[in-house]
C-alpha cells in the first residue's frame, strides 16, 4: 500500500532536472490516467493537458519563459516530460452537453429521466458561475488545479520529481500551441522527471505552519 504522507511530506518542487534520466513509459502512461481521472465540480471537466516529451516539443513550451521568467527555463528543457494544463476559455452548453452524453455512454444515466435530472443539475450549477456570479473562468480554472494536486500527488507516489509552474508568458505559450483556436488557454506548466544532484531544495527542510493553528475541530 502506497503511504500518501510519506508522498506529501517528501514531495517538493523540483528547481533542477537531470537531462540524462528519462521517465519509463508505463509510469507517464499512469500519470495520464491521473489527470484524464482527476475529479472536477458537476464533472465538468473543462481541462485539456498537452504533453511535451521530445526536445523540440518542450523548447516550444520553454518559449514562454523569456524575460522574467527566464529562470523557469532549464526545468522545462531538461525534464524528462513536461505536461500543460489548460483550461477552457468559455463553459458552453455544447461542453457540458458533451460531458453529458460521455456519462450516458459510461453507463451513469440508466434511464432518459435520469439523464434530463443530470442535465438540470449540471446547467443549474454551471449558470451560478456563467451568469449570477460572472466568475466562470475563474471556477474553470479551480478545477484545473485540483487536476493539478492529482499530478503532484501521483508523481509523489511513483518517485517521480514535479514542478508547477506559474511563472511563464501564457500569450506566448497559447500562441506556439494553437490553444485559443482549441478554445483553451494554458493555465500551469508542470516538469516532470528526477531532479538533477545539483538541487538545492532537496536538502531543504519542508516547511509549513503547525496542525495546531490550521484546524478548528467543531
């Protein structure tokens, strides 16, 4: 049995990649499982992950990190894989209809009745955010990083090093990837591989505020 918290007390994020060590195909393979199975509010599912493993493939992605975020650079480039996580620009009808008829063909609505009640909750839930609170690409983006725990998580548990990153020029990054003809802008950037003997952060303690002040039990 996997220990979780040995995973989470471990896990960090890596600052230098060794070049030399690539990922074994059945472990990337697992971890895109992971992502297409994270889980998402009503399932929404609004992600799409774009996954570089060639040099050529993870240089376009390092064209992102020009300027200030140089420095982001050389984790991209000598990771063994980098994934993207994007996110939907707009939560549309046809999306969640989609979504719908996916869950039909997985066997969830047993019967037309119970597909047309999934159909109202979905729409119910999904205009809170599109019409009364206006914040649906910020709710979108929400899921998109719970997809993103799962990668970290599930890198942690099979000895793989991660990295999430922030720090890079989205505009730049839609552009090299077609994103915006996709209905889709790249929301995280996430390295993956086994970090290089030169990693500082590997003699790091974990730091993080005590249990004491971060639980009200009730």
């Amino acid at each position: 049995m996997i220990d979780l918290l040995a995973c989470a007390r471990t896990r960090y994020a890596a600052k230098t990649y060794d070049p030399a060590r690539k990922i074994p195909a059945p472990l990337i393979e697992q971890l895109r499982a992971l992502a297409r199975l994270s889980p998402s509010s009503v399932n929404s599912q609004p992600w799409h992950f774009v996954v570089a493993s060639t040099d050529e493939g993870k240089a376009r992605i390092a064209k992102a990190t020009h300027g200030l975020h140089a420095y982001n650079a050389p984790k991209i480039l000598n990771a063994s894989h980098v994934f993207v996580l994007c996110t939907r620009h707009t939560l549309t009808d046809a999306h969640l209809d989609a979504v719908i008829e996916q869950e039909a063909r997985d066997g969830r609505h047993p019967t037309e009745q119970a597909r047309q009640v999934r159909r109202e909750t979905m729409l119910k839930y999904a205009d809170l955010h599109r019409y009364a609170h206006r914040d649906a690409q910020a709710w979108m983006e929400k899921q998109t990083y719970i997809a993103l725990g799962v990668l970290l998580m599930g890198a942690a548990a099979l000895d793989l090093d991660a990295t999430p990153i922030e720090g890079f020029d989205n505009a730049v990054l839609d552009q090299e990837l077609g994103l915006p003809e996709q209905g889709f802008t790249s929301t995280l950037v996430v390295p993956l591989g086994y970090h290089g003997a030169d990693d500082f952060n590997t003699r790091l303690p974990k730091s993080r505020f005590p249990a004491e002040g971060l639980f009200t039990d009730i």
